[in-house]
C-alpha cells in the first residue's frame, strides 16, 4: 500500500508542479509575445490557473497522507513536511481568494479591467502566493524522497 500511495502521490505532485512550474515559467511569456492586448492574455490565465490551483488541491490529501507516514517513523521529518504542506495549503488558499478578487474587476464581456488600482494589487499578491506556493513544493519533493530514503533504511534495520 505505501509504494502505491507513493506513486500517486508523485504522479499527482508532478501533474501539479510541472504545469505550474511549465505555465508561469514559459507559457504566460509567450501568450504576453503572441497576444496585442494582455487582458487577451489575463484571460487566457484566468481560467489556466483555476485548473493549476484544483490540482494543487487534490495534491494536497496526498501530501498529507505522506507526511502522516513519515511522521510514524521520523518525527522530525514528518513535522518538516507537514510544515510545508501547511505553507502550500495557505499559498493555494490565498489564490482562490486573490482570483475571486480579480474576478471581481475583470469583465469578461466588454473586455475591460474595471478598476486598475484594486487589478494591479490583486494581481501582486496573486504573484507573491504563487511564488510561496511553487519555493514550497520545490523544497517539498526532495526532502520527501530523502524521508522515504530515512524512513525504508530504518525499517529494514529493525
């Protein structure tokens, strides 16, 4: 059972951080080149980024899951990823909230932002939590493969 909350775990993680990690590294540059207009381009991210935050979401039971089960073997450890875990949770949080307020000053049907000042500091944040969510998880994955190493090696020692 563990290897395969394991697999899924990683296949989840990677299906999460690799597209945000494709998207705001890559593709929102080139939609910026490509498209006259950047609210063109806001919109295309809008909706982009509500998939990415689902993902980061259904990620999260797992990492859960994984920090329960190093807890049993590695306090230490369990606790560190745990503290990551909680740290992406608050990141993903802080985007639903963010997107719901820029939401609130985009309209999509006149293709206008409605009120500039409340846009650009909602979208700040938006890019501060991104930021938050994405050091997270880059820190999370190895040492969760490092506890997974601590871990097996203390059970195959008993």
């Amino acid at each position: 059972m563990r290897m395969f909350a394991r697999i899924a775990f990683i296949l989840m993680f990677a299906l999460y951080w690799g597209g945000l990690t494709f998207y705001t590294g890559f593709v929102v540059r080139i939609i910026h080149m490509v498209l006259n207009d950047p609210l063109d381009g806001g919109l295309i991210t809008q909706k982009v980024t509500i998939v990415l935050q689902i993902l980061g979401a259904c990620t999260l039971p797992l990492m859960l899951v994984n920090d329960i089960s190093i807890a049993r073997q590695s306090r230490r450890l369990g606790l560190s990823l745990f503290g990551l875990t909680l740290i992406l949770s608050l990141a993903l949080v802080a985007l639903f909230v963010v997107h719901s307020q820029l939401d609130g000053v985009i309209d999509a049907k006149e293709m206008i932002i409605t009120d500039r000042d409340k846009f650009d500091a909602a979208h700040r944040r938006y890019n501060q939590s991104t930021t938050v969510q994405w050091i997270a998880t880059v820190i999370y994955l190895p040492l969760a493969v490092y506890s997974w190493r601590v871990t097996d090696s203390k059970k195959q020692c008993q």
